[in-house]
C-alpha cells in the first residue's frame, strides 16, 4: 500500500504495519538517516520505506508476515528490530 492512499481506509477498523527503527546513524538500509529514525517496512523491496508499506487486518497476521520473512528482512535491514505496530498510532509518532 502506498502512504498516500491512507486516508481511503476504513477509520473503524484497526490496521497493521511492520515497522523499523534504524539502529545507527547512516544505517546501512537508509543511508543518510539519523539514529532512531523510523521506517515502515515495503513487502516488496523487504527494505524501510516512508511511502510504501504492506498493511495486515490484524496484528497476529503482521507477525505471521514478519517471521515468514524473517531471513530476507534480516539480510536488508541488519540490526534492526521489525515489529508490528498499529498504523493509526504509527502515523501519529505514538508506535
């Protein structure tokens, strides 16, 4: 899903993305940012992304996703703890 579709999606319901936080200054994912800086995760590319982000109706689903793409994460984003993270809170800077 792309960041800028977001506001098409049901405000009712709660939804679900993988999120990242660089663990070091010019991580090696996302060169150029600071430490602590936070990134949704792009399904496709399996890298942090401001834009681009896989969304998941619940959060045992995101897990799912998370650790049935574990190794790939992993070798594209070294370092960092990806978790499940509500979208609305995410969006806000509270997740």
């Amino acid at each position: 899903m792309q960041l800028n579709h977001v506001d098409a999606l049901d405000p009712r319901r709660l939804h679900w993305a993988a999120a990242v936080e660089a663990p070091t200054r010019d991580w090696v994912a996302a060169p150029g940012c600071r430490r602590h800086a936070r990134f949704l995760v792009d399904g496709e590319r399996m890298a942090p992304s401001l834009a681009e982000f896989e969304l998941f109706a619940s959060r045992a689903e995101c897990l799912a996703w998370i650790m049935a793409n574990r190794r790939e994460l992993t070798d594209h984003m070294p370092g960092a703890k990806i978790h499940p993270v509500p979208l609305a809170g995410w969006l806000l800077g509270l997740a």
